[in-house]
C-alpha cells in the first residue's frame, strides 16, 4: 500500500478536521521514528495515518473495520499494529511496530491538545510542561494517561525523550499542523 492509496481509504471514511490533523500528527511521528530507528518507513507512517480511520464512521467497531480492510488487501503488520493500538484490547504487541503506535498516539494527541492552550503553539514547549499537564487530570480528561505511560514503556523510551522527540518533529511541521 502506498500512501497516495491510504489517504483515499482515510478521506472515504474520515470527514472530521481534527480527526484527519490527529491521523496525519500521528503519521508524522510514525515517520520521524522510523527514519530514527531504521525502519519500514512507509510502512510506519501508514499505520500512523490509517490508525483510526473507522473511528468517525463506526466508533462502536473501531478499530475492527480498517483492521479487516487492510488484511483483506494483504496489509497484515499495519492491521495488527491498529489492533493493537490501546491496551485494554487485549491485543499482543508483536513487533516495533505495534508498540510505536501505542506509545506515539495518545501522547501525540495530548502534546497538541499542550500546544492549542499556549499563546505561541508549540514554538516554546518543552517536555517538562507535557509532563506537568500530563500529571493535572482535569487537563485533555479524554487522554488516557496509563496509555501514555504504558506505551512508552512498551516502546522502551524514556518518556522526557520519546516527548520531546514528538515535540521536535511536530515543530518542524507546525505551519501545516497550525500548531
């Protein structure tokens, strides 16, 4: 699968702005971290694009219809690194691949969520105040925090770097991101 043809599964599936920005902050992420550790770039940044594809049209199937639609198309290790991208699904992580997208969605989510209630976005956040919001519950309430948490120790990074390595890619693309 290319990413051309992802994104025209994504756009006929997904019409929300803010779902569509999370999907592609994600996949940027994915990228950066596959650039870094050698790895299937393409491969990463489409399961961070496609990861919740089906959330918008059937958020009680989630993530099981893109699961089945990229299996059906021979797409198996992003299928499962979907499935297998929130811990209380039970799904085992199998490969670098499955816990990366663990570890890189809900946090990626909550450093932009950091960045919309700052005057200057992200041009000045650093990950001691992440980690301050992280620790205030009122703050982004929907980010499950023991999903952040987990993920970056399934991931084995250091929670301080694996934020400021989000941090930094997402800077570098904060024009397109309007963060």
């Amino acid at each position: 699968m290319t990413r051309p043809e992802a994104r025209t599964l994504l756009a006929a599936m997904t019409k929300s702005e803010s779902l569509l920005r999370h999907m592609r902050t994600v996949e940027l992420v994915m990228e950066a971290y596959a650039i870094k550790l050698g790895e299937d770039v393409e491969r990463w940044a489409i399961a961070g694009l496609l990861h919740d594809a089906d959330y918008e049209a059937f958020p009680d199937r989630h993530p099981a219809v893109i699961v089945e639609k990229l299996n059906t198309i021979g797409q198996n290790e992003i299928a499962h690194a979907i499935s297998a991208h929130y811990t209380l699904w039970n799904v085992p992580y199998q490969t670098l691949l499955d816990k990366a997208l663990l570890a890189c969605d809900e946090l990626t989510g909550f450093i932009v969520a950091c960045c919309q209630v700052r005057p200057d976005g992200i041009a000045t956040l650093e990950p001691k105040s992440v980690i301050k919001k992280l620790k205030d519950k009122g703050f982004a309430a929907k980010v499950d925090r023991n999903e952040v948490y987990k993920g970056a120790e399934l991931f084995g990074v250091d929670l301080q770097e694996h934020i400021l390595f989000i941090i930094d890619t997402l800077r570098k693309n904060r024009s397109e991101l309007g963060i």
